[in-house]
C-alpha cells in the first residue's frame, strides 16, 4: 500500500515563485515503481527541488497504464525492474497513444545497453536511481525546454493557419 498519493487536483496549477514564469503550468510527472520508498522519495525530491507537479504515482506497470491516459502526464518516471510487466514493455505501449509523454527509465543497474535499449524504445532518457537527485535536475530542465518549444511551434503553426 502506498502511505502518500499526490493531489490530483493540483496537476494543472502553476508553480508560483519559481522562476519559470508565474502562471505557467508545471511539468506533470507520473512515477511507476514498485518500490515504495522510492516512489515517496522520488515524490517530495521533484515537487520540492525540481518544482515538477507529480500527479499521480503506482507500483505497477499495469496501474499505472490505466491511469496514464486519464491523467495526462508530461512525463512518465519508470521503473525498469517490475514484477510483471518490465518498464521498457511498458514504455514502449505508452509510447503508441497519441501525443504521449516522455518516458524517462529509472533503475538501480544503468548501463550503456540498457541505455541504449530505452532510446531505441523511444524513451526520454534513463536515470540511475542512485544518482537521481543529480540526473533529475538538469533532465527535467531539458524536457521544460522541449516542451516550450514544441508549444512554441504549435502556436507558430496556428498563427500560420490563420494568416
């Protein structure tokens, strides 16, 4: 059982204070880990040090696929290593929804192949967890800056459509 869920109903609210623009809505975060510690600690670390929205957390690939849609998450944190269906299997069915979100892979054994493996499954990126609070940081700030860019082309794209 897991001891903490985020608010839900905070997932669309801004971070004021943070830098990043007064108003601007947060980077949305879904975490999936078995592990439960983790999940808290990973949790309070990217709401109070990355000013991320974590809107909603599971301990298994396969609840965490059933929420994923609702939800709407910018990102999905992954766990590599899970009981029944491994992160890279689930990132790879997230990753066929329409506009998806980025996957990042976390584990406890990063390696090059497993690196490569998560790219090749079209993931974000992967994070060791036991260098996660120095990885985190500067990967969240590179999916702000892709997600701004990317809003940036959208609206670049309307504003072409209604010319």
């Amino acid at each position: 059982m897991v001891p903490w869920q985020p608010p839900v109903y905070l997932a669309r609210t801004g971070h004021p204070g943070s830098g990043r623009g007064e108003g601007m809505s947060r980077l949305r975060v879904y975490i999936i880990d078995d592990n439960t510690l983790f999940l808290v600690a990973a949790s309070r670390f990217l709401a109070d040090f990355c000013g991320v929205e974590v809107v909603g957390i599971a301990q298994s690939a396969e609840d965490g696929l059933r929420h994923i849609a609702q939800l709407q998450p910018d990102v999905v944190l992954l766990d590599h290593n899970m009981p029944g269906m491994s992160g890279l299997e689930a990132a790879a069915r997230i990753k066929t929804a329409a506009n998806a979100p980025a996957v990042v892979i976390v584990t406890l054994g990063a390696t090059p192949q497993l690196r490569d493996e998560a790219l090749k499954a079209g993931c974000a990126g992967l994070v060791s967890k036991i260098d996660f609070t120095a990885e985190m940081p500067p990967l969240i700030e590179t999916l702000v800056g892709a997600r701004r860019s990317a809003r940036s082309t959208d609206r670049a794209a309307c504003r072409c459509a209604a010319d």
